[in-house]
C-alpha cells in the first residue's frame, strides 16, 4: 500500500479540515462552539512551555501552523509581535476576524518554506502539534528557513508526537480509508481522511533533522508520546 504523502496532508489541511470545525484543531475541542474556550485551551497548552519560553516586548515570535490562532493569541501577550502563518485561508479568516488591534500578523503560507512570506528577523520560533503533519521535506524546509531568519539569542521551541507508530496500523489505516470513502469523517475521535496522517518520527529524528538544519537542540519530555517538547537555539 503507498503511503499518503503530507503534501496531500498539507492540502487536505488548506482546503478541508476547517469543514470540521474547531473539532479539526484538537479533538479536545469538540464540544467548544465559543471563543474564550478555545483561546482557554490555547492558554493551557501554551503554559506548558512557559519555563522554556525567553519572552520579550522586544522580541519577535513566528507561530508556525498556527491554526484558528488558539497559542497566537496568548503568545501575543507575551512578545511585542506575532507572526502567525498557516496553510489553511479558512482557519485565518476565523483568527484574523479576533485580531483587530493585536500585535499579531497573520499570514497564509503555500506550505512548504516560510520564504517569501515570512522575511523579518525572528527571536522565536514556536510550533504546535503541526510538525508530525509534515513531510521530511517540508520540515527541513521551514528549520532551514527559520535558522536563516533567526536572530542571534534566538530559539525554537516546538511540540510534536513522537509516538511510534502501533502494530496493525497498516490495517487501520486501509479501515479508516474505507470509511472515508463511504462518508464517515471522523472515527474514534479522529479523522478518516488520509491527510490527517501523522508522520511516526521519535526524539531522535527530531533531534538529527535539527542538528542537520543548524540547531543544537534538546528534549524537553522524558519521554516519547503525544506530547513531546523540544527547545533549540543556532548551533
Ligand atoms: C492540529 S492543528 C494545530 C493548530 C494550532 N497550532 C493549535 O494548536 O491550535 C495543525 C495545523 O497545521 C497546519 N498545517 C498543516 N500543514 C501545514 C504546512 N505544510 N505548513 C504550515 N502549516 C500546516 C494546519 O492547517 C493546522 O492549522
């Protein structure tokens, strides 16, 4: 069976996740119709890494695959500006509709390097649960592009799933394509779609590919799951 391809990921992100709703961010979000529960849940996933952020109201920070802006947001109130990017016209639509007067920009990205959407320098860059949607390619793409960017005393700091991939997923995978097929969105709390497939890569791939794009990097979590922490800086 050939794998999806996360370009076919990325696509499904720009044209048909936001079908879904806020549902499509994160499953946990289901049941949200409202804003401030949305930007509460942001909040809390954000606190996470609080003790590894340097913010600053000098300091620039670029969200990256930021979504409905659920961490923009919060982020905003911690840097002097925001750049927010994302594949997905419809999810920016929704952030840019809160942003009136925010010290945040947000901005749509073709999907695989941040160039030329992104030009300024960059004290931070951030990024949540996006990186396990993304090809090998892109994401060496978008380190490649953010070492460039960075400013000196800057760092990344992202969180990925690292959980390696489960016996008989194969089968699950043909299962849920089945589904799809027959017009069942969603199963189990997940979507059927193929693009919803997440790339299996453990804290030492993420570490390699960001020692070969330019950061000396560390993991944050003791170990592999849904929610791993990573914090670099320029090598
Ligand atoms: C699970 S959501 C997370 C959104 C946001 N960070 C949050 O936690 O609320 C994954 C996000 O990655 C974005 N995405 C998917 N492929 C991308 C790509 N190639 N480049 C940038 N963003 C992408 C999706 O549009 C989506 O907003």
């Amino acid at each position: 069976m050939t794998m999806p391809t996360t370009e076919t990921g990325t696509q499904w992100w720009r044209d048909s996740a936001p079908e879904l709703g806020y549902w499509a961010i994160d499953r946990h979000l289901a049941g949200f119709a409202d804003w401030d529960a949305v930007l509460a849940s942001g909040r809390a996933e954000l606190a996470r890494a609080l003790p590894f952020l340097c913010p600053g109201r000098e300091r620039t920070c670029l969200d990256l695959g930021c979504g409905v802006g659920r961490l923009t947001f919060p982020l905003a109130e911690l840097f002097g500006s925001v750049i927010a990017v994302d594949v997905s016209p419809a999810f920016l639509a929704l952030a840019r509709s809160h942003a009136a007067g925010k010290n945040i920009s947000f901005r749509l990205l073709q999907g695989s390097e941040l160039s030329p959407t992104v030009i300024e320098p960059l004290d931070v860059v951030f990024s949540y649960e996006v990186f396990h949607y993304l090809s090998d390619s892109t994401l060496r793409r978008y380190l490649l592009d953010a070492r460039r960017l960075m400013r000196a005393g800057g760092e990344l700091v992202f969180e990925a799933n690292t959980q390696p991939a489960r016996r008989g997923s194969e089968v699950k995978r043909e299962i849920r394509r089945c589904l799809n097929v027959a017009g069942v969105r969603r199963f189990r709390g997940t979507p059927t779609h193929s693009g919803f497939a997440t790339v299996h890569r453990s804290e030492a791939d993420y570490l390699r590919i960001m020692a070969e794009c330019g950061f000396s990097g560390a993991c944050l979590t003791p170990e592999a799951g849904q929610q791993t922490w990573f914090h670099a800086t320029p090598a």
